[in-house]
C-alpha cells in the first residue's frame, strides 16, 4: 500500500519471503481457490485517505482469515509502526504485527516493469514540518552507503532495469549524515557510470538547502532527466512559516528560477497544500498567483488532513471549513489545468525519444524523459495507425477516442509486434495533446 518508498520495502521483503522458501501468488488471485497459506500486507499510515485503505486491506484479509481461506495474516508497514498498541486489540484476527522495516538486502522482486526500478537512497527524515507523521513512524534521515546504491543498481542493470527512480523521503539531504555534507550529486554522476542504465530521474526533493550542484550534474549529464520533483507545499510566507518548511516565499520562488536558468528547458513537478492552518484569502492568492507565474509543468494538490501526533494537531485549531479546503483545491487545479494543457500542446510537432511501458487497448503506452510513471501523463502510439484509441478504464477523464480522431493519425506500418517494443526506446513524433496525455506517431 501507499507510495513508492513502501513498494520498493515490498520488493525487498517479497525477495526475503522467496529465500525463505515461500512461493508468491500474484495479488488478486481468489484465496477460495489459489491455496494461499499467508497473506501479508505493507501499511501506509500517512493521511486519512492512506490509512483508511490500509485498514480496508487488512479488514479484508482478517475476513478471509476467518473464514478459513488462510492460516495466517501479517501486517507491516507504516499504519501497523504508527498504531503499534492500539490495532491488535482493534483486528484481533491478525496474527503477527510489524513496524517499519529496513533491508540491507540487495535482492528485490520487482513488481514494476523489468525496464525501470525505483532506487530508496534513504530513510527516515530530520524535517519537522507541522503537517507531516513521516519522521514519527519512520525515524531520523538515514542515508544508504553510496557503494551499496551503486551495487543494487548495477544488479539491477543487470536485470534488464534501463530507468532509475531515486527517491527517499529527503533526496537533496543524502549524504549529510554519513559524509558531512550533501552528495546527491555525487551520487547521481556514479549511478549515471553504471552500464544500461539510460536514465535517472529525481523524485521527493526538498527545497531548504537544495544543493546547487544537483543542477549541474543534471544540465551536463544527459542520462539524468531534466525533471524534478520537488513538493513546495505553499508560496505564502505565513503559511510556509506555520508549516515550519525552513524557507520563505521569495526564496521558494528563487529556487524555481535559479532551476529553469541552470537546467533548461527542466519540467518541474512540485504538490501544494490548501487549506493549512493560517491560510488566509490573501495567502490563498499568493498561491495561486504563485502557480501562475512558476507555471510548474505537473503540479498535484492536497487539502490539509490534520494528522494526530503532528506539530500541527499538537498547536495549531483546523478551523478551514473542508467545503472551503475543496472550494479552493477546485480553484487551483483549474488554474493548474490550463498550464497543463499549454504546456502539453507546446510539445505537439516535436521528435521526442520516448520509453515504451506497456502495450494496452491496442496502443502503446509510453513516456519521455518528461513523464515519470505513475504520476504523470503519458504519451500514446498506435503502432497501426488506426483512429480507435478507447479509453483506459483506469483513466476516465482522457478521452483518447476523440483525441486520436483530432489528430489524424496516419497508417503507419509496423516491422515488429508491439509487444516486443516493451521496455525498448524508439523516436516518435508528437501530434497531438490534451492536459493528461499526448498522442503521437511512430518517427519514420
């Protein structure tokens, strides 16, 4: 459950699991039939909405519990470390309850596809914002020793892995607590050596510090993306200060612009925060005024959930109505929607190298150094030509149907099957767009 971060403590256990002799079923397999002894859950306990999931899952599982369809469920992760004494007396059917957990193993099962793997380069956080739980589950900054990255990585090349997704709970602060200063660049250069892999990207970084060479490394090294993810959280210096970021609203836009003027032509992905406790209609404002002006390429947005435990629950009154929050979480995706969309048609006309993900529906899903998975739109191929692209049912807002019919996609033949082109990079031309997605055709 929950983020990348707990996906790739998955992996690791899943690998542990096998060395110990266990057999994994694919999820979703019905317990009724498939003889599943165990079911074993990864937690996210962050927000409201995560923790609600989490205990969906576990809920579930205890039924089939019950019922008899397993002999055992196991619980670990963020939401059993967080409720440690309060969930056993709650599910009793859970047999075993586990906190967080580390691995020094290098072996992981991947459950992303075998071309790109997310790379945990650290855990735990020192930050102590007032709306966050993360360093009350998972402890202080932790960083990984840099020949050990280095190793998982190549081992990872090895499999076939072409994309590495670095992330942490603090990317930027890497380094500081085994070196005595920041050395993501220096990670980054080494991680950039390694044989097959073509490209990194850089995820959860943090503005208060942001180490300056990070930009250089990216500017010089074409396998490191031009793509940052950077949760800036609010602009307004009342806010920031009450979210105890460790900067204001003119250093937070001059980190933006000293990005754009170091890494040209970089797309920026940052998350904000309405309704946090001292935002005001003139705070509020500056926010979107903020967007306006930085004109982030990908942008999400949250309303503030009081979590309890926080610097936030402990001294601050949620007193933001939840119908103002989402009245302004409206107003700002608005905003954001049409920068998207801008942004997206700018695109269109261009040649663009792109990886290919999957094939679905008769088209092939893929990204550019632009698109991270998951998060981010995607740009489709139809490898025939055709003028269907029905819509995925995961994602009922593209309507790429009628997107294809506007862009006249030519017939295109095609040498190879499209499934051999997954994980492969080709060249194709952009066509078409909207703010989710791109289409585009195969480069002849």
């Amino acid at each position: 459950m929950g983020c990348s971060k707990n996906r790739v403590d998955s992996e690791h256990l899943m690998h542990i699991l096998q060395q110990r002799g266990y057999e994994l079923v694919p999820e979703g397999a019905d317990l009724a039939t498939a003889h599943v002894d165990e079911v074993v859950i990864n937690t996210c306990g962050f927000i409201q909405d995560a923790k609600e999931e989490s205990i969906a899952a576990i809920l579930e599982a205890a039924q089939a519990r019950q019922e008899g369809l397993i002999s055992k469920l196991s619980v670990f992760g963020c939401l059993s470390q967080r409720y440690r004494k309060e969930l056993p007396a709650e599910i009793p059917e859970v047999d075993e309850w586990n906190g967080v957990l580390t691995f020094d193993t290098l072996g992981r099962v991947l459950t992303t596809p075998k071309h790109y793997a997310y790379l945990k380069i650290a855990e735990g956080c020192d930050r102590s914002c007032s709306y966050c739980a993360i360093p009350m589950i998972r402890g202080p900054h932790h960083s990984v020793p840099m020949e050990q990255l280095v190793a998982e990585a190549t081992r990872l090349a090895g499999q076939g892995v072409k994309e590495l997704i670095v992330i942490a709970q603090d990317t930027t602060y890497y380094g500081l607590d085994l070196y005595g200063k920041r050395r993501l660049g220096d990670l980054l250069t080494q991680l950039a050596a390694i044989d097959g892999i073509e490209w990194i990207r850089l995820h959860y970084s943090y503005p208060a510090g942001f180490p300056e060479d990070v930009l250089r490394v990216m500017a010089d090294n074409p396998k490191i993306c031009p793509y940052i993810d950077i949760p800036l959280q609010h602009s307004a210096d009342k806010v920031l200060g009450m979210m105890r970021r460790g900067v204001d609203g003119r250093q937070t836009r001059e980190l933006v612009a000293r990005m754009r003027q170091l890494v040209p032509g970089v797309v920026l992905r940052t998350t904000l925060i309405v309704g946090h406790p001292g935002e005001g209609e003139a705070e509020f404002d500056d926010l979107l005024d903020f967007v306006r002006s930085c004109r982030f390429e990908r942008l999400g947005a949250f309303t503030y959930s009081e979590e309890e435990g926080t610097y936030g629950a402990l001294h601050y009154k949620d007193a933001i109505p939840q119908e103002v929050k989402q009245a302004r979480y409206d107003r700002l995706m608005e905003v954001q929607s049409g920068i998207s969309l801008a942004f997206n048609q700018s695109r269109v006309g261009r040649r663009e190298r792109v990886l290919v993900d999957s094939f679905s529906d008769a088209v092939l899903v893929c990204r550019s150094q632009t698109e991270s998975p998951e998060v981010d739109g995607e740009i489709l191929v139809d490898p025939d030509g055709g003028r269907a692209m029905p819509a995925s049912p995961a994602s009922p807002l593209r309507d790429k149907a009628s997107l294809a019919e506007k862009c006249s996609l030519d017939l295109i033949p095609s040498a190879v099957s499209p499934e051999a082109l997954i994980g492969q990079f080709i060249d194709v031309d952009i066509v078409g767009a909207n703010e989710y997605d791109l289409i585009a055709d195969i480069h002849e």
